[in-house]
C-alpha cells in the first residue's frame, strides 16, 4: 500500500468564493455540545489553526490559500546542500519560538475532552507536541515531531536542542540575525546561506533532519492504518483548526462519509471538507470549545 504524499490543494480550488458569516462562540459552541452528546466516542484531528493563539503561526488564510512561499519540500532537502544550509539557518530564529511556544486554552479544553472520555484519539497534524504538554495522552503525531531530530543515513536520533546548539556553535555570524517566524520552526530570513555550515551526524557524517513527514514526502503507513482504525471504532470526526488542504488530514473526512461516521468541523475560513461534514462552525475554537465544555 503505497500512501498519499504530503500535498496540498490547489489555490484555484477556493478561489472567488464569498466570505463566510463568523459564527458567535455561544451559538457554536451550543451546536458543538450538541454534536458530542449525539455522538460522544469521537476521533479529534487537529491542525495548525489549534496552535496560533501559541505563537505559532500558520499556513494559510481563511480560504485555504498561502499566506507565504511554500515550506522546505523533502526532495530538495535530501539532495540540495543550499536547500539543507538555509532550513538549519532559519532555523537558528524560528526553532526556539516552537520549542518555547507553550499551551493555549484550546489545547488544555482538547485534554479536558479526552479527560471526559470524549476523545479517543487526537490525531494532530501539528509538530508541536503542544497537545501532550497541555496533558493529552492519547495523540498521533501524524506528522512527526520537531523536537526531535534523525539521521537520514544511520537511524541515530538526538534532541532537535543538540542540533540547534551545534549549527549556533559552528555560525557565529548567524547569531546576530532577526526575522520573521514561520511555521514550523522556519523563519523568513532572506540572506546569504553560503557558508552556513550544517551540522551533519556525529555517528556517520549523514545528513540529519527533523523527525518531520517535510512536504512531497509520505506519511507513515502504520501511523495512518492506526488512526483510521480508531475513527472506524468512534461515533464521529470532530476537525479543529484546519483547513484540510493537505490530503493527509483531508483523508480522514473522506473516510468518515464512506463509512456513515458525521463530521464536525471547528476552524476560521473554508475547508476542503465543507461538502462532507454535517457540522461546520467558522468559529474561535478556544472561546468555542470552552462553550461546548460548559455545556456538556
């Protein structure tokens, strides 16, 4: 089973469509207790629209569309040495925003979710690890993880810290840069990568890379078969803070309507699921779920 790879939804999909009525917390949130309380065991799929009140920002705009030039594509890390210089070197101002971003009141409802045996499972697209720090136990990192970082080459694995510690240490004339943070630990730095020198693994001399599925590269077949298997056991699909551009979240929903399970989406701006939900609240999710927490 060879899977989809990490893609994204064409702009012209969404294009000169009208703008969507923001719904009131309190009506949406109503609307969402509703939905859990019909259909209580739900699979919870996550993405970046979850973090932003975090700091960290996102990709797109509330019609689906990049607000900036597309991320690191995995083709190009692998085998461009300027592609390799220029992540680890915005790297240097984006990486410490991730790792020092903290929870935000829709992570700690979303643990409380799963606290009231809500949620089965949160399948996050996120790399934050947010979820986990906000007391969630039961998350999927469909993406992988930041924090961590991994040998292309030899399987060696080390803290994404070392790493940053390194390339600081080998680029001293980096250190004086300010920009911009992009999502995922980039920054929308625009200089000169020439000389940057990447810190290659210390078992094998191999090129390490974020334990991240980069876009053009695939997700993990077991990782997928374990979140699919647990929306077939779960009364619905509840999508909080994404668009659903990528076909690796998008998945899910289409699963979801081929066996009968209702779909809830809770996100500012247009889906790719629009046409296949029996919910969709274009909603502040934080102020939202806590509504819908009250009210259950």
């Amino acid at each position: 089973m060879v899977l989809d790879a990490y893609s994204a939804r064409p702009r012209s999909m969404t294009a000169d469509l009208p703008p969507l009525e923001l719904h009131r917390p309190e009506e949406a949130g109503a609307r969402l207790a509703e939905f859990i309380d019909r259909h209580p065991k739900l699979l919870v799929l996550t993405g970046a629209g979850v973090s932003t009140d975090s700091g960290i920002p996102d990709y797109r705009d509330g019609d689906g569309a990049w607000k900036r030039k597309q991320p690191v594509q995995h083709q190009a890390f692998m085998t461009e040495d300027h592609t390799r210089r220029r992540y680890w070197g915005r790297s240097l101002i984006g990486w410490p925003v991730m790792r020092n971003a903290q929870p935000n009141p829709a992570h700690f409802l979303l643990a409380e979710l799963e606290r009231r045996a809500h949620s089965r499972l949160t399948v996050t697209q996120n790399v934050d690890r947010l979820h986990q720090r906000a007391g969630a136990e039961s998350v999927l990192d469909l993406h992988g993880r930041a924090d961590q970082v991994i040998c292309m080459d030899c399987g060696y694995r080390c803290d994404r810290d070392e790493v940053h510690a390194r390339c600081s240490d080998l680029n001293p004339a980096f250190r004086h840069y300010t920009a911009a943070t992009a999502p995922d630990g980039d920054a929308d730095l625009d200089v000169d990568f020439s000389k940057f020198q990447v810190a290659n693994c210390p078992n094998c001399d191999g090129i390490l890379k974020p334990d991240v599925v980069f876009f053009g590269d695939f997700v993990p077949k077991q990782r997928v078969t374990s979140a699919l298997d647990t929306l077939k056991a779960s009364d619905g699909l509840l999508v909080v803070g994404s668009s659903l551009m990528v076909y690796s979240g998008f998945r899910f929903c289409r699963y979801a309507r081929e066996w009968e399970k209702p779909v809830a989406t809770l996100n500012i701006g247009r889906t790719r699921a629009d046409d296949l939900v029996s919910l969709k609240l274009n909603a502040r999710i934080g102020e939202t779920l806590k509504v819908a927490l009250d009210a259950l």
